[in-house]
C-alpha cells in the first residue's frame, strides 16, 4: 500500500550564512520543530569558505594548519554531525531538512538514502546520470564525487544538517582536505560535468521539486 503524503515542508531560501551562524540557526529550528511551534522545513543557502569537522573526522584528513587556513581566509568548525572532514563555500548548495521523521521514516539508513535520491533526481534533469558508491554516503558520477551527506538526528527523531551539492564552487579549495576520508576518489561539480557554468538559481527548483517526491511531501516556498 503506498505510504501516505506527509505535512507539507516549507522551503526556506536563507542566501550566504556564515557555518556556525548556521549551526545556531538549526539548533533552534530542531528545538522549535520538537515543540511543535514550526512545521518541517528545507532550508537551502551557501556557506562561506570553511572546513568542518564531523564526529568521525581523523587528524590526518586535514592537509593545512589552522594558520594556513586562516591565511586563506577558511574557517575551521566542529561540525555536530556525523562524517568526516568537509569543505563548503560559495558555488555549493547546502540543503539542511528539520523533519519530524515518520514513524515508518525512522531509520537512519533509509534517510541517508533517500537525501541520496533526491540529488540524484535533481541531477536527472540536467542528463546527468548520478548514483551511489558501495560503501560510501554520498552521490557520485564517474568523474568524482558531486555531493557530500552528513546527518544528525536528535531526540524525537528531528533531522538536521544534511547535503551539500557542489554546484559550480572552486574545486581546488578542496585540496586543503582529504573529502570525507575519501583519498582515492576526486571531488567535481555539476558545472564541470556540464562543462558550463551552472547557477544555484538552475538548481534550486529541481532539488525541491525531488525532495517533494522523494519525501512525498508537498513543498512550500516561504
């Protein structure tokens, strides 16, 4: 029997915003989520340069000092979520759901799969065929890794943090990292892919429109 349609998610278009401003801003939208004082929400932006840090990230993923960041202008965050070590920055689309799970969505593997779907839909619409690595989280084309995932789930099973899709960054910023742990496998972006440069504005309504389907979910921009 298919699942039901879920509450509607409103959309959330929130521009450049600085990681931890970030990290404080889903704190408080998890917390308003828990209490029922707001619906669920995708709230998509950009962050400036930075390197997080996930719960499982080793030392030896990250190739420059805190100095040598510093002097090129990238900050360096825990990041309280699960994964590695991560780049964001201007040109990635970073996409971060406050769901109230389901009772038959709580599970933390079909949820990793399904923000996997959903980029991988997205991608469908500009002929790109994307897909899964075994082993790995994450969407993937033969030429590297487009899109990064890392999840946190707290009490109430309420869902925060999630994907960033490399869009049209500099992808030489991500020679300051080992990508996710990830040594033998390059980082691309859409862009390079379609050998043009591609905009978030292109972007934007196909992955809202495949997390609607994915999530069987009606999507409202606010």
């Amino acid at each position: 029997m298919p699942e039901d349609e879920g509450p509607p998610v409103q959309v959330r278009r929130l521009g450049s915003v600085p990681y931890r401003q970030g990290l404080t801003l889903q704190e408080a939208r998890v917390r308003e989520r828990r209490e029922g004082k707001i619906p669920d929400q995708l709230l998509l932006l950009e962050h400036p340069h930075v390197i997080t840090l996930g719960s499982s990230a080793q030392e030896d993923h990250l190739l420059l000092t805190p100095q040598e960041l510093i002097a090129r202008g990238v900050e360096l965050c825990q990041a309280g979520r699960g994964g590695d070590v991560t780049y964001h920055g201007p040109g990635q689309l970073v996409g971060y759901p406050i769901l109230a799970l389901r009772t038959h969505e709580k599970d933390l593997h079909r949820y990793l799969r399904d923000l996997e779907e959903v980029l991988i839909r997205a991608l469908a619409a500009f002929h790109v065929q994307a897909g899964r690595e075994e082993g790995f989280t994450g969407v993937w084309v033969p030429e590297g890794k487009l899109a990064a995932i890392g999840v946190r789930v707290s009490s109430g099973w309420i869902t925060s943090h999630g994907f960033a899709l490399n869009v049209d960054p500099d992808l030489s910023r991500f020679s300051a990292i080992v990508p996710c742990g990830i040594q033998e496998r390059p980082v691309t972006s859409l862009s390079r892919v379609l050998d043009r440069q591609v905009s978030q504005e292109e972007v934007i309504p196909r992955v809202v429109q495949a997390f609607g389907e994915v999530f069987r979910r009606t999507m409202v921009v606010v």
